[in-house]
C-alpha cells in the first residue's frame, strides 16, 4: 500500500527566515495571516507543522464556540474582536469574493448558579461585561423558565444569558482561509518537526532552529504556536512553561423528543456543558473528576464518563435528554495553562525573539483573531498598536502572578 503524499514539502526553501512559526494551526496561521496582512512587515515567514493534516491538533476537535461571559475586561474585548472578525471576514480578506460570509449562531451561554457565591460571580462579571458593551443579562429563575421551558432548576438561583455575538461559529473555515490566504500571500509551510532551538551565549536570541529531517535553520523571530506541545518547543530553549495537554470529551447526540426551540449552550453546576448543534442535535462536553495531564498521542475516551456523569447530568438538567443516542464523539487536547488557564502571548522577558502564543485552556478558537493580530504587531513593531495584551505576557508565569479569570469552563 502505497504512503499518501504530503501534504506540505518538507523541505525549507531557505536556510534563514525572519519568523518561524512553530505550529500551523489556527494560532500559528492566525499569526502568519496577520503578518503577511500588515503592510509594514516585509520579511519571510517560515511555519514548520508536524501534521499538516491536523488530526490531533487542538483545532480539529474543537467545539467552536465563542462568548463574550468573562470577568475580566480584556478577554471580553478579545472576544468582541473576534465576533467582527468573523462577521466581516471577506471584508477583512480584502473582499475576496471566494472567502464565504460566516455567521455567529447566537443562542448564547447559559451559566446557570446553584449557590450564592457563584450567582454573586455573574452578577459582578456581567456589570463588568454590560461596560463593555456586551448584552449579557441577569435572568430570575422565573425568566428562565419562561424563555426555556424544557430546564429543571428547582436547584437553580439564577442565570446568566447573553444571545448577542455568543454562541457558536465556523472556526475550521476561519483556520481555513487563514492558512490558504497565508500560503496564496508567500507563507511557506513545511511538513516537519522542529527538534533543537540554539540559543546565543548570551542566552538573549534564539538564532537556530533544528528540524527533524536535519536542516538548520536561522532565524530572527521564534513564534511558539505548538499548542498541547508547547512546553516541549519551550523547554528547548531551557524556559519553563506551564502548559499541558488535558483531555476534554465532545459527544453529539440526538433526543428522542427533540426540544422545540434551541438550547443555549449551558454550563450546569455539575461541570457538563451542552448546546444546540444542528436543527434537531445537540452536543454536551466535560471532562472526568481525576484531570492529570495526559500523553501528547492519548484520544482515548473514557466510556464510564458518559454513563456515569454526562448523561445523568443532561437528563436532570433537561427531562427530554433522558431518551438520547449518541451518533458521535472524541477527546480532544486543551492547551491548558496551569498557573491561571489564561493565554501566555507576547517575548519572553530574557530570551527576546522567543515569542509565546500558547496556552489558552479551551478559548483559543474565539481568541485566535486577537491573539493573531497582537503577536504580528509584537513581531513588527515590538509593542501593540490595537489591543494591549501585555497583561499575558510570560513575565506573571516567572513572577507567579497569575491572571484571574472567573469564568472558565
């Protein structure tokens, strides 16, 4: 049987490029489209993907959702942008006619609090989201059930609901044309596995990296983008980074009665999350109680999890979700950042051409247009133009000051 051939070459074209990019999932080809966009950078652009077919990468199991419920103001401008963003992404591609009009399907997150302490955490979070901007609103237990019959919240307090630029979105087309238009514009991809990072004597600039197939290659800027594996690409210039792969599980399934309006994408108290997903489908997550690190090459799913703990919390929750069929599921990575499950972007403080764009714990889909465009003008011009995002830089992970963020999922 014969081998499918690359998809990418895995040779370079050169022996020195001003950025290479490790990674070329969306963050990485995020960030290769937004260089290659800005007028004011001219240089070569090298990214080095291990699978240009993407079948473990963060990216392709994702359940592409996008929420302007955060508690802190910055990652609730983030995601702003990335609502325009994909709203208006053939404006943003230049009009290209070829580059589809994309939508958000807006039937919002429900957060949804079982006790005083966290229904005070929406409270405080949505005052901090209503200045900002976004349309999140406080709903009685009464309101909830008038707008979403189908919930059982004799256990519920309150809720936390927003329908405007929340809910879910085509993130595969987003990475799609992001990395075609990249390529059509001069972005060289190769596949390949960086091995080896040179670092100066000085221990200030990375100026080499090694490839798997032997090549080195000099470089002026490093863009760390290896998502799950990006302690790996760090530690390879003898920086600690505290990003792991853990498993998250993804399970689609139908009901037997189906709801008769859409479900907003839940986070229930008992740690499952679920929402609409076609007209009469719908798609629940969560992960086991026990969440260690796993194994960078580990999809296994865990079949006790549905049984034990998805499924009972859905049926509870939602009555008609008692008579249900699972038609698929997976385990997909987070790149989850173990200090404070928030991005790590920007140069390392010591080594300076080493740049992160790492560790987004489950919002890197919704954070990719920010996070693309704040690396680029990084790389460009050494500080941000639009949005400040030097509250992520690496110097809190060396500080050990972490970033906190109420509403993780």
């Amino acid at each position: 049987m014969s081998e499918i051939p690359p998809i990418f070459p895995s040779e370079p074209s050169h022996n020195s490029y001003d950025v290479v990019i490790i990674g070329g999932a969306i963050m990485g080809s995020s960030a290769a489209w937004f260089l290659r966009d800005n007028d004011d950078f001219t240089g070569r652009i090298l990214v080095v993907e291990k699978d240009p077919r993407y079948a473990s990468c963060s990216t392709a199991h994702t359940n592409s959702c996008m929420r302007q419920q955060f508690s802190t103001e910055l990652n609730i401008k983030i995601s702003q942008f990335a609502a325009d963003f994909v709203k208006n992404l053939r404006g943003y591609m230049g009009n290209d006619p070829r580059v589809p009009q994309l939508s958000i399907h807006n039937f919002g997150y429900m957060y949804l609090a079982d006790n005083d302490a966290f229904a005070n955490n929406l409270r405080e979070s949505q005052a901090i989201q209503q200045a900002c901007g976004a349309g999140t609103k406080i709903m009685s237990v009464d309101e909830i059930r008038d707008a979403y019959p189908f919930y059982h919240l004799d256990d519920i307090i309150l809720g936390s609901h927003n329908k405007i630029d929340e809910g879910y979105f085509d993130g595969i087309t987003l990475f799609d044309w992001w990395r075609r238009s990249a390529r059509e514009r001069g972005v060289e991809y190769i596949q390949n596995e960086v091995v080896a990072l040179t670092v100066s004597d000085d221990k200030t600039q990375v100026t080499s990296v090694t490839l798997q197939s032997g090549e080195v290659i000099s470089c002026g800027q490093i863009i760390n983008a290896a998502g799950p594996r990006a302690a790996k690409v760090a530690a390879m210039a003898g920086i600690h980074l505290p990003v792991e792969p853990r498993k998250r599980y993804t399970y689609c399934f139908t009901a037997e009665t189906p709801l008769d309006r859409d479900c907003p994408l839940t986070i229930d108290p008992a740690g499952v999350h679920f929402r609409q997903d076609g007209k009469d489908s719908y798609m629940a997550g969560g992960y086991a109680e026990i969440d260690p690190a796993a194994d960078y090459d580990d999809f296994e799913m865990d079949h006790n999890l549905w049984m034990d703990h998805i499924w009972p919390t859905l049926a509870t929750r939602v009555p008609q979700f008692e008579a249900v069929k699972v038609h698929s599921e997976w385990a997909g990575h987070y790149a989850f950042n173990v200090l404070d499950q928030n991005a790590v972007l920007g140069p390392h403080h010591e080594i300076g051409n080493f740049n992160f764009l790492n560790g987004f714990s489950g919002h890197g889909l919704q954070q990719s247009p920010a996070m693309g465009r704040g690396i680029s003008e990084i790389v460009t011009y050494g500080s941000y133009r639009t949005l400040d995002l030097s509250p992520f830089h690496y110097d809190r992970i060396a500080k050990n000051k972490p970033i906190v963020e109420k509403a993780v999922i």
